[in-house]
C-alpha cells in the first residue's frame, strides 16, 4: 500500500552527478542514494548532456575542470536548449576564486560550491533547493499521510492509530512523517539528523534510535511499521 499523500512538499528527487574523478562521483553518489535520491553519475559532459536529453534530471551537480569540455560549456549549452534549460545546476569546482564563481552563475548555475565541501551542507543546500522549486510552482505541504492503520494529519499535527489519537512529541511527529513521506527507503542515520535535528552540534546518531524506540512504543501495535535496516538506518514499510 502507498501512503496517501493529498500533496506534497518535494525534498527530493533525480540528480544527475557530472565530474571526471571516479572517487568524487563514487562519493557523491554513494552519499545521495543513501540519502534517498535517484543518481546518474557521468564522467563527460557530453555523456550528461545527451543522457539528460533523454530523461531530464531533477538537478545536475556539476564539475568545471573536465576534458573535451568544461562545466561552464556544459551549462551553457543546457540553457540554451528548451527542453533542458529549466534543470536547475549547481557547480561543485576547485575553483575558488570570485571571477570563477561569477563565471559559473553567468553561465546558468543556480549555486556555486568549492571542493573540497561538507556533504552535510551539499545536503541541506540541495534540500533547499527542492523546496523552493516546490514553493514556486506552487505546491503546497503534505496534508495528510496513510499507511494501514496510522495516519498522520500534517496541518492538526496528530498523529491516530487504529482511530485512537496518540501524542507525540515535536520531534517525534517530524521524525514518523519524514519516515512516511518517504515509504521503502531507506533513511541513514545522518539523513534523519539533517532533516530532523538539523545536525544540531549536541546530538549523536544513538539519539536517532532512541526517539525511535520511543515511537515504536507509542505506535503499540503498528509498531512493525518502522523496520530497522542493519548498518544503515530506518525505513517505513506497510504493517
């Protein structure tokens, strides 16, 4: 059974990894799937540009320095063509200096971040992005989530299970809707601390499994709606 989601705030989606270094797309690419995302990694721009004709990512992260042609050819070619110029790019180069982020913004790029970065704020920049797209084509919260007997009520922030309501704590409501609103996959650890805790400096992944004991309990016998995957994290499935 598939959640039933009256609408949704998008937070994640397809991207498209275009760099020359195999480490960097390996890294890039273990790190986004484990955080939910749809990857397609690519070492030459020529091989993203014709793949994303074909199906059109959600988000391209882009290198500069690549042979046969450079990032910024790369996105300039993208926005020169209709059906691919609205893909928002974000540049991830060695480059740091102003003229080279000034050149990257010129030539398309909707941000500009120099390597070596934190993942976690690539992850919370990209999250950002997505809910701003959502916001301006007008796409409102989620309202309600369902799946078997627990329903979640966004706007009321209730949660009822088996028709009887159960109070949970601020942290507990965010924790079971990011959990829901992204049924069958698996969310890491860290991804839950950066969507649910805002990798506040303070907290440890074994608060993770605490709240979520915790929310086990409260789901009493729906609790089997939350199932541990071993080494990685948590993910939603059907009671």
């Amino acid at each position: 059974m598939q959640p039933t989601v009256k609408s949704s705030l998008r937070d994640d989606g397809n991207i498209m990894i275009v760099d020359d270094h195999p480490a960097n797309l390996k890294l890039l690419d273990d790190m986004l799937r484990q955080h939910g995302y749809e990857v397609r990694s690519f070492p030459r721009g020529r091989l993203a540009l014709a793949a994303a004709d074909q199906e059109p990512p959600d988000l391209i992260l882009l290198d500069i320095n690549m042979p046969e042609m450079n990032g910024y050819e790369v996105c300039e070619l993208l926005k020169a063509s209709a059906r691919l110029a609205d893909i928002p790019v974000i540049f991830l180069s060695a480059l740091n200096a102003v003229e080279d982020k000034v050149k990257g913004f010129r030539s398309g790029g909707v941000d500009y971040i120099s390597k070596p970065f934190d993942t976690r704020e690539l992850l919370l920049r990209i999250q950002a992005l997505f809910r701003r797209i959502a916001q301006q084509n007008g796409e409102p919260a989620a309202k309600t989530l369902q799946i078997g007997q627990v329903l979640v009520d966004v706007e009321k922030h209730k949660l009822t299970v088996k028709h009887h309501e159960v109070e949970l704590t601020a942290t507990e409501f965010r924790l079971l809707k990011l959990l829901m609103e992204r049924k069958g996959r698996v969310q890491s650890r860290e991804n839950l601390l950066v969507n649910v805790w805002n990798y506040e400096a303070d907290i440890e992944t074994r608060t993770v499994d605490t709240h979520i004991r915790r929310l086990r309990e409260k789901l009493g016998t729906e609790a089997g709606l939350i199932e541990t995957v071993r080494g990685v994290g948590y993910r939603v499935m059907d009671s």
